[in-house]
C-alpha cells in the first residue's frame, strides 16, 4: 500500500502540498511526516501565516464575487486584483465605497498570494509583465512617504511610569515600557522572552540577568541576535531593576517571563501575553500621561504605537548611530535613521569636507 505524505498549512487552506512521489507507509515515516509538518509551520511566523491566509480569503472572496477561478493563478487577474485595491471599482448606491489600500498593504497582499499559491503546488510569478508594471504603476502614482509613529522620549516614558500602578500588573508593565524602551525591541520580541534557553517551543528568545545588566538573545528574521541592556541611573528607570522586581515578586523562575496576572492580582500566571498588550498598554499609558495635549484623542492614541519605544531610543541616545542600529537590529544605518525622530542632521558637513 502506498501512501502519500504532505506538509501542513493553515487550517483554513484546504488544499496541502504533496511531498516528491509516494512511498510506502511505516510508523517510522508517519512520524517524519509529523516531523516534517511541525518544520513547515515554523517556517514563518504565526502572524505572518495569518495575514497569508487572510489575504488568500480575501482574494477568493473577490474571485467568486466575480465568477472567476483563483486557481491555476492567473497573471492578468491578478494585476486586475491589484488594480481594484488601489482604485476600487464603483459600488451600488447602497454600499459605501471600499477604501483603497496602500503602496505597502498592496505589496503585503502580493506577498501572500505567491506564498498560499506555492503551498497549493501553483507558481505565481510576479514579475510577469500583467503583475510587475501595475504594481509599478501602483507605485508610481500612490505611493506616499511612511507615516512614522510619535517617538516615547525619556521625559515622557517617566511620565507614562508614573501612572502604573505599585502592584503585580504594575511591576510587570513597568517592566515591559522599560526592557522594550532600553532595548529598542518590537512589541512581539518582548513578549516572547522566556527567561531560560529552551523554556517552551514557542519562545523568541531569552535573558541572563547578569552583574551589569540584561543580555537578551533574540531570534530575529535574519538569524539570532544579542541586546544588552545595561543599569540606569537611578531604580525609578532602570530596566534591568524593573525587570528584577517583576520576576522575584511574581515568582517566575522558568518559561515566559511577560505573562498574565490573576483577576484578584494576587499571583503571576503561566499564559504568555500577546502582542498586543504592549501596544494596548502604551496607549493606555500615553493617555493617562496626558502627552501631545493640544490633539484630539483618537488622533493623539493614533501617534503612539509599539515602534514609538524603538524610535524613543533610536531618538534619545547620544552614542555613536552604529550601536544604536546595532541595538535595533537593523541591516542598514539608512533603516536607524528612519527611527530617528530627533537628530543632528548635519553633523558630518560633506560640503566643507569636500572644501567648499
């Protein structure tokens, strides 16, 4: 009997990838299989996997709407997709034009159709002529700078401490504002710290609590990375202090360290947080802080975001650009400057350099 093995995907995706050709089935190779699928999921992230399938309902939907087949892909209807996501079509008079999407969600939705068409054993080129010049075009006429997050200066995450609580929740939060702030990290990097290497399969990385400060190990898009976060100047904003009380008092000692408090705030439970409880708490934070006063408040919630903490360093530390984009991450120091919200633009003078 032979038996045919494939890889998993998304659980709303039907159809799956098959491996090479059949072979005949053992315990042995169900068990590889099994193997080989747990890679597959790790393959990108789970959010990243979401969006993908979101973007591939959302397409289908548009397909059936239209009585077209979003299988085997078409280069023409695609660029025809793209076309209506920059400049949706006319709507009957009783439904509210969509909105059109940008430059960077358009990419993101592209971006996603080849992934989900691969898994479905399709090959979607899109630098076929009908796809790469709408998306130039695309480009071309709607593209707009990006819209940069207000950055959390030192003065104003003093402001923003200064409204948590002295409790179990405000300990953590504490904790959370100020690692993320000292070490330039993305909201989901934070909340997937476990405190030892190889606490639970779905960490991002860990920490060492040492003498002078924090080492943080991250895996990031490219491959693993280090952070160090060294001692404040005083307990009040010190990360490393935070981070200590946070972990003694709720009595972590293994697997996530950022994770959920009990209703009655009595004890630390082993649910690790999501993301979004960064982003939630910054707002919350910025808000009962009072900063950027003189705006309404939906559109002063609207400035602050996870990034606000990276950009608030990338902003504030007066050290040479390289340790900052060390700190961040980042590839290029074009990438660091994107964050920097505050700076000397004109420090190295390339004019009189040059003798002018």
């Amino acid at each position: 009997m032979l038996r045919e093995y494939k890889l998993s995907i998304p659980d709303d995706q039907d159809d799956r990838p098959a491996l090479p050709s059949p072979v005949p089935g053992s315990g042995a190779l169900d068990r590889l299989a099994e193997t080989a699928r747990g890679y597959a999921r790790a393959a990108a992230s789970e959010n990243t996997l979401k969006a993908y399938a979101r973007d591939w309902a959302q397409f289908t939907r548009w397909c059936r709407m239209r009585g077209a087949e979003p299988l085997p892909p078409s280069p023409q209807l695609i660029g025809l997709y793209l076309a209506d996501l920059a400049a949706p079509g006319g709507k009957a008079p009783s439904q509210p034009a969509s909105r059109p999407l940008s430059v960077a969600s358009i990419e993101r939705r592209l971006s996603g159709l080849v992934w989900a068409c691969a898994q479905r054993g399709e090959r979607l080129d899109r630098k076929d002529r009908h796809i790469a010049s709408v998306l130039a075009g695309i480009r071309r006429k709607h593209a707009r700078p990006p819209v940069q997050k207000a950055a959390i200066l030192p003065e104003d995450l003093r402001d923003m401490l200064a409204t948590l609580p002295h409790d179990l929740r405000g300990l953590r939060d504490r904790a959370i504002l100020l690692i993320g702030f000292a070490g330039g990290l993305r909201r989901s990097e934070i909340v997937s710290l476990d405190l030892g290497r190889d606490d639970t399969p779905e960490s991002g990385g860990w920490v060492e609590v040492l003498e002078g400060g924090v080492l943080i190990t991250l895996r990031g898009k490219t491959g693993w990375r280090e952070v160090e976060i060294a001692r404040g100047s005083s307990d009040q904003t010190c990360p490393v202090h935070a981070l200590a009380q946070w972990l003694h008092f709720a009595r972590i000692d293994f697997g996530p360290i950022f994770v959920a408090v009990s209703r009655n705030g009595a004890r630390a439970t082993g649910e690790r947080l999501s993301d979004k409880h960064v982003a939630r708490l910054i707002k919350q934070t910025v808000e009962a802080a009072g900063l950027r006063p003189e705006l309404p408040k939906a559109e002063r919630l609207t400035l602050y975001s996870g990034h606000s903490l990276r950009a608030g360093l990338a902003s504030s530390a007066e050290v040479d650009e390289r340790h900052i984009q060390k700190q961040l991450g980042h590839a290029s120091a074009e990438m660091t400057r994107r964050y920097q919200r505050r700076r000397d633009r004109f420090r190295i003078n390339l004019t009189k350099a040059a003798g002018l």
